[in-house]
C-alpha cells in the first residue's frame, strides 16, 4: 500500500485561532471535508467555509460544560483506524464513522495559566482532556494521519499542504508525530510537577524552547541551551552568548544575588568564580576596586553590578576586554559607551525568581538537590575563641562567606574592607587552597593584616588558621564540625584570632 496519502477530511479543534484562516481556506480549496467543534466551528464558520458539527458524527452535545465534545468512538475510531486492516475498514463502513486524515488540535494554555497566578479551579479547567487525546491518538497512527499540534507548526503544515495539493508522505507525518510527542509530554510534565511540587521523588524535566550554540564547552562539542533567557534578561547589545558565557553569567547571577539590596556591590567572574569583587559607596568604586583584585584574570570576563551602571562606571568598563556585563540598569550614557565594542553583550538582568533545585547528569542517570538557599547571617554566628570580631570585621566576615558559598570548592576567600583580595579556587586541600590565596594576593601586593579568611568547610587540623596568623590574618569565619575543632580553636586563642563558626557548610562542586 502506498506511504503517500491525500487528504481527504480534518477534524479541527483548537484554542487558539490566530493563523488558522490560511489554513482552513485551503482545505477548502482542495475540497477537505472538516470537521469541528464549539469556537473553532464558529471561526471556520464565520470564514463562509462549511464545516460539519462534531455532533453531527456523534449524535451526542457537547457537555459537561464542554469538558466532553471529542470523546467518541465515533471521532476515535476514524482518527484511529488502520486503513490497510480490512477489519477495521469494515467496522468503519458498519458502525457509519468517517475517515479522518488530518487532525488539527491544540492544548489550553496550563502552564500560562498556572503562571498568571489563577485560582487552582481555573488551572484544574486547563488540563486538556479531548485535546490531549486527539494528539496522542492522531500521532500514533501517523501513517494513515497527520497531526499538527501547535499554532507554531501552521506555517510548517501550510508549505506541505500547498507544495503536495494535499498530499502527505510517510517522512512528514512521523516527523509531525514526533513533533506531537514532544507537545504532549511537555504538558504531562507541567502538570505534574505543578501537583507533585517537590512531594514525590520523581525527575521530571521538559524544555521545548532550544538554543543552538555555537558549540559547546569546546569548539568540537554540539551545545545547546533549553529555556528561557528573555524571562531573565533583556539583551541590549552584542553577540549571542556562549555555553561558557552561560555558565559564568549562571555563576554571576547567583553571587550578585547574594548582595540584593545592598551598597553597590560589582563582581568580575572567569570560569565561574569571582575573580574581582568589591562593595563600596558608589558602583564606580566598587568597580574599580573589583578589578584591582585580579586585572589579569579580568580580561575577557563577565562583569555584574547589583545597581545602575553609570557613565563614569562604563567609561572604567570600555578600558577592559570583556565579554558580557550584567545590571539591573544603565544610564543612556552608559550604553552608549558599552556598546562601543560590536560584540559586547549587554545584558539587563530581570527580577525573576530563580529555580530551587539544582540538576546535573551522573554516569548513566541525574543528582537532583535543592539549592544552597541558606545565607550566613550576624544571628547564626556562634563565637569560639576568647578573641571577638570587631564590627568591621564582622562585616567583613559575613561578606566573605557569601563570596565562599559561590565559589567552587575547596575553596578559601581572603577579604579586606568587602573587597575580594584572592581566593583559592577548586583545590584538593584546604592548605593548598589557602597557600594560594595567599601568595595570589601577594602577587598583587595585597596588605594581608587585618584581612579576613573564611571556608567553605571545617578544618580538620590547625594548619590552615596558623598558616593565616603567619600571613597576618586575624579574624575567621568557618562552619566548624570537625571533632578537631578545640585543636583550631586552641591556637586562635593562643595567638589573639578570632573565629566564629556558622553550622552550615557550603561545598559548590
């Protein structure tokens, strides 16, 4: 039998109509016969195009307050039928029920709907029964029909309809089944999760909106990028972001969202962790002060802001090789200057709520968490040692462990006067990940006494604090849990350190 078909009848039942008229007046004009149901009967309808009432087929209302209009043998069966399987052709011919060859159907909006806000009656209204079901229905026997299951496949449907005078090939109605599956499991999913909201233990992620990359982490890796960036950002300026762009701005959103509401507080980040980063009276100091913690690793970072960049600030930036920088806002003046580079992106960062959980591929499966939510604050701190933080140091200790908790671990952070003097990023110890610190911010010739350190987790052994009282530290902030703690805290008391110690750990591999 032959792969190609020609339709010959539509069922036609959809919620959004935009784009169906050219549709619809061209089934007319190959002489389809279609049938609908309730508003899409009345637009095809009022098209001046005849169109058979669904309950003319089925002999049945629609009811239920139209929760019922397609669930008939009468509809599935024609949609349903094999039309090489001489039974079921039979059954056809005895039961009266058309062949149908094209079904043409969308979802109610669920997930717009739970977005708005609405009561949970009105989100329980736009689970798509009859939809749901013509899709999976039509798409499972794709190679007697063809379904289009979306207002963005019109165009797509349209070219096929017009190219082939209503003829379908095998080819293009599995890929549209496919396109159909796609749908349908993207709104179980959405439904789930929004009656699951975390209860059960089940992982269940769709994304339909993809990005293509220009590559992926390296130029001979395929990337992509599933979601959707224009609810976060405006994109003012600038070339397409990079896979390794996204993971830094990732990395740069979380941090600065530490610092919401705060003084003007910038941060320059490279391979995920801050490279630069200071607080001060006004975003143009802090940005200078950010990039004197490291102007070497600075060049061809991402740079955020937790205020409006002005133009003395962006007349500082446009001095530095940068790919991407972040704020809520900028002055006219500002932009103008930052767009001086063609492929600068400029970003305007939204506020939108950012997602709990956290999922990463692992072997053959995923490691789902919940976000490390928990901020250190003045109220957990719980102070060991005889010696007590100062005011300042206080401030600054507090500052540092938000630093720590967004940067990758071991690490340890070394902060004077909320201003980032170095970190020790990703290391297998915790003294090496403190010798680097260290000698980093001696490399640009950092005053380390009266500095601050803090750790993403306990010392095991008094090593760290003493070789930070040999570099001039003297105040540290850590969660504690070793059953070594007295031993640090032993030689903090004996050398005049103060420690204080916050509960939580904050590893970030």
């Amino acid at each position: 039998m032959s792969t190609s078909k020609t339709i010959k009848s539509a069922l036609i039942s959809v919620f959004h109509k935009d784009g169906l008229e050219p549709i619809v007046r061209k089934l007319n004009e190959l002489n389809v016969t279609i049938y609908s149901t309730g508003g899409t009967e009345k637009f095809i309808k009022e098209l001046g195009i005849d169109v058979v009432p669904v309950e003319d087929v089925t002999s049945y209302p629609s009811i239920l307050g139209g929760r019922v209009k397609t669930l008939h043998p009468k509809v599935f069966g024609g949609i349903l039928n094999r039309q090489d399987h001489a039974g079921d052709v039979a059954e056809l011919e005895e039961y009266n029920i058309p062949q149908i060859d094209l079904v043409i159907v969308d979802l109610y909006p669920f997930e717009k709907t739970v977005a708005s806000g609405a009561p949970e009656q009105d989100i329980v209204e736009k689970i798509d029964i009859g939809g749901i079901s013509l899709i999976r229905a039509s798409a499972k026997n794709f190679k007697d029909t063809f379904t289009v299951s979306s207002m963005d496949q019109y165009d797509d449907f349209l070219s096929v309809l017009s190219e082939n005078k209503g003829e379908t090939t095998i080819e293009q109605r599995k890929k549209f089944a496919a396109k159909s599956f796609n749908i349908s499991s993207h709104y179980d999913t959405a439904i789930f999760n929004y009656f699951n909201a975390g209860e059960e233990p089940a992982l269940k992620v769709s994304e339909t909106n993809a990005q293509v990359l220009r590559y992926g982490e390296n130029p001979h890796q395929k990337g992509y990028f599933f979601g959707d960036l224009e609810t976060i950002f405006d994109k003012l300026h600038g070339k397409e972001l990079s896979y390794n762009n996204l993971l830094d701005v990732d990395a740069a959103v979380n941090l600065i969202e530490e610092f919401k509401g705060e003084a003007p507080t910038f941060a320059i980040l490279k391979h995920n962790n801050a490279c630069g980063f200071a607080q001060r009276e006004t975003i143009k100091e802090a940005y200078v002060d950010a990039l004197a913690g490291d102007p070497v690793s600075a060049f061809g970072g991402v740079l955020i802001a937790n205020t409006e960049i002005d133009a003395a600030t962006a007349e500082e930036i446009h001095k530095l090789f940068c790919e991407v920088v972040i704020a809520p806002s900028y002055s006219e003046e500002a932009l103008a200057t930052l767009k001086g580079k063609k492929n600068r992106i400029i970003l305007i960062k939204k506020e939108v709520e950012l997602p709990t959980t956290t999922i990463r591929t692992c072997l053959n499966g995923n490691l789902v968490q919940d976000k490390d939510s928990i901020t250190d604050k003045l109220e957990d701190l719980k102070y060991v040692t005889n010696n007590k933080p100062t005011q300042s140091e206080l401030d600054d200790l507090l500052f540092a462990s938000k630093l720590c908790k967004n940067t990758k671990s071991n690490t340890i952070i070394l902060v004077k006067n909320k201003q980032l003097l170095a970190g020790g990023t990703g290391q297998t110890s915790r003294v090496d990940a403190l010798n680097q610190a260290i000698e980093k911010a001696n490399s640009f010739k950092f005053d380390l006494n009266g500095c601050v350190m803090a750790s993403d987790a306990f010392f095991p052994f008094p090593d760290c604090v003493e070789i930070a009282d040999n570099a001039g530290i003297k105040s540290v902030i850590q969660p504690g849990g070793s059953i070594k703690d007295q031993l640090s805290i032993d030689y903090c008391n004996e050398n005049n350190i103060s420690m204080v110690m916050t509960g939580t750990r904050h590893f970030k591999h």
